[in-house]
C-alpha cells in the first residue's frame, strides 16, 4: 500500500475526459425538448412563443453538440459552438418578449453570438470566459426582467422561472468577476476549470429553463381556456355559469357589512332590432349596454352577461337608494350612447332586488330581482324598478 503513495494514476477518469460525453447526452436532450416544443406549438399555433423556444432549443442542441468536438476541432467547436448557443439564449429571451405581448428586436438577439464571435477571434481564454459569462448573465438578467414585468398575472412558475434566470445571472456575473481579478493580479490561470464549470451549468440551466418555460405556456393555456369558459364572448364580461358560480360566494363575504343588491337589466324590443336592423345592430346594442354598464361601477361590483338580452349587476355595501341611483346612472347612460346606433328603439329596464332575511341567497335575489324586471317592462319599459322582501 506505501509503495503506491504519490504515483500518478494515468488510467484515472477526469470530468474533463467525461465532458464530450455529457455534452453529447445534453445535446440530445435539447433536441427532444425542442421537437416537444414544436410539437406543442403546431397543437395551438396562436401560441407563438413556443416557435422561439424550440427554434432556441433546437439551436442549443447544434451549439452543444459542437462544443463536444472541442479536442479535434477547437476554433469550430468552442467559436462557433458557444455562438449557437448564445444565439439560442437570445431566442429564448426573444420568445420571453413575445409572451409579454412585447416587440422584439431581432439585433439584440442576435448580438450575444456576433459578440463572442468577434471577442473569440481577438482575445486569449481569459478574456474568451469573461465575454461568454458577461454575455449569458445580461440575457438571463433581461428573461427574469421580462417575467417581472408580468406583475399582475404573475404565477408561481413564473417565479420560478425569475429566480433560475438570475441565480444563472449571477453565477455568470460571480465567474467573469473572479477571472478578472486573477487576470488584474496576474495569477496563473487555467482555463480548463472555468471551461468546465461553466459548461456544466449552462447545460444544466439551459435544460431546467426550457422545462420552466414549457410549463409557463402550458399553465397559461390552461388559465385562457378557464378565462374563455368563464366569458361572454361578445361582451368580454362574465357569463352566466361564472356569474352564478361566484355571486353566492360574493354576497357571503359581504355579510355584515352592509347590504347586497341584484340588478338585472332588460334591453328592451332587442328582437325588434334583429328583425329591422339585422343581428349585427343587435350585436351592437349588446356591447355598447356592456361597455357603458363597466364603465359605470366599481372594481368590486360584478357584472354579467346571463342570458341573451340580460345582464346582472351584484352589488356589495349599498343601501336601496345607491342600488338605484346606479341603475338610473347605467339606463341613462345606455340611452343616450345606444342613440348614436340610430336604431330608434334602444332602451333598457332594470329590476332590482335587496338582500334581507328571505333574500339573502342569488337565487331568492333572482327571483324577487326578475319580478322587480317583469314590472318594469309592463309599465312602459325604460325604467327602472325596485323590490325589497
């Protein structure tokens, strides 16, 4: 055993020998991850961003595969390869954008690559380290920048996302400042370490990100089929399933803190329209009722399309005489816009219905609400009418 102190091991297995491997093995994950991602984006052309990131995918896996003929063929691998893969980390932040709904420009995509190639050609390896470390961490920056930005719709994954984007921000902003300094000192430097390492956590970034990012299309997807299930499609305001679905949970949380009143507005002789006019007037009627009706209440009150010329409004916290005055704020306001149609016949009624002892669920509201309507109509339409229980 101590004759084999300090002999070297020459048959010994180095990361450094694994490297191409594991590039390999990498490279091929890219690829299947980017055909997912075509897969996916031909299922639901709309969502673009999913052409970016599997074109980014797709183009790391070329870059990586290159960067494994490091030993044969350095100036193509490392040149070429690492310029790939910066070009793929611009798509990447470029599909980021198109998420957003945010324009992209194509010249800062495609600058990462065009300046590696230009450091790569003039500098030493020191230098070569720093340029792709300072390059990747600005585009990792600006990605959890983007994903910030979404501050109202922010979803878990995509706080996930933002906190992979800048620990690789920061690990590429950590390895550039330390090879600097040795560089400032004049320290030896080996590079195959550096090479090493930040090849391995790009690679490893490169695929937790592209399933980070599948998993935020996917998770959007998901909530516009809830929000497209839960909408009138000519309005844009709740439909009925959601307005019945959530009312009740609406006025339970607003108990004790004053009353609930339901109004269900009426647009009077619709059919009448369709009949004269044409169902596009009728169209019309409709979305201007809707547009004026929203702009008329508060963030908290819900509004709703229910049925095919009715409307639902909830309000929370008001007494009989705010329910009316809404109302009579609401109809007059729908009358004097649905005059520009020149229809001739625009008008709406409403019916309203306070929540007390025997009305203190929707639909008990509803039904004291629709009588409240039911005299309204009968006494000349245009009007609006109210029923306590």
């Amino acid at each position: 055993m101590a004759e084999s102190v300090g002999k070297s091991h020459p048959d010994r297995v180095t990361m450094a020998d694994c490297l191409p491997t594991l590039l390999l093995m990498n490279s091929a994950v890219f690829a299947v991850l980017g055909a997912f991602l075509y897969l996916v984006w031909r299922e639901d052309p709309e969502a673009v961003e999913y052409r970016w990131w599997c074109s980014a995918q797709l183009m790391i896996s070329v870059g990586i595969a290159l960067l494994s003929l490091r030993e044969p063929y350095p100036l193509l691998a490392i040149g070429l390869g690492n310029a790939l893969t910066l070009w793929g980390v611009g798509l990447v932040w470029g599909g980021s954008r198109v998420f957003s709904g945010r324009p992209v420009d194509m010249r800062l995509v495609l600058a990462g690559g065009v300046i590696w190639l230009l450091f790569f050609s003039l500098s030493v390896d020191s230098v070569r380290i720093v340029d792709r470390c300072a390059i990747s961490a600005v585009y990792a920056f600006l990605l959890a920048d983007e994903f910030s930005s979404l501050r109202r719709h922010r979803t878990r994954t995509q706080q996930a996302t933002i906190a992979l984007a800048a620990a690789h921000a920061c690990f590429g902003a950590v390895v550039a400042v330390i090879v600097v300094m040795m560089m400032a000192r004049g320290a030896p430097f080996d590079p195959k370490p550096f090479f090493i390492s930040v090849a391995l956590e790009s690679v490893s970034y490169g695929l937790l990100m592209g399933f980070a990012l599948l998993a935020v299309t996917k998770e959007r997807a998901v909530a516009r089929q809830k929000f497209m299930a839960a909408t009138d499609p000519l309005t844009g305001l709740s439909n009925r399933r959601s307005f019945d679905h959530n009312a009740d949970a609406v006025i339970r949380s607003s108990r004790g803190q004053g009353d609930s009143a339901l109004l269900i507005f009426d647009l009077d002789r619709l059919k009448a329209i369709n009949d004269s006019f044409g169902h596009s007037m009728g169209d019309r009627a409709l979305t201007t009722f809707g547009e004026v009706a929203a702009k008329s209440i508060r963030n908290e009150d819900f509004l709703a399309r229910i049925g095919g010329d009715e409307f639902a409004l909830l309000l929370t916290r008001v007494d009989s005489a705010r329910a009316i005055a809404v109302a009579e704020r609401i109809r007059s306001a729908y009358v004097s816009a649905a005059a520009a149609l020149g229809d001739g016949l625009s008008s709406v009624s409403v019916g309203i219905a306070l929540s007390g002892q025997e009305t203190s669920d929707l639909s008990a509201l509803k039904e004291v609400a629709d009588k409240a309507l039911y005299a309204a109509k009968s006494s000349g339409r245009n009007q609006v009418f109210v029923a306590q229980a």
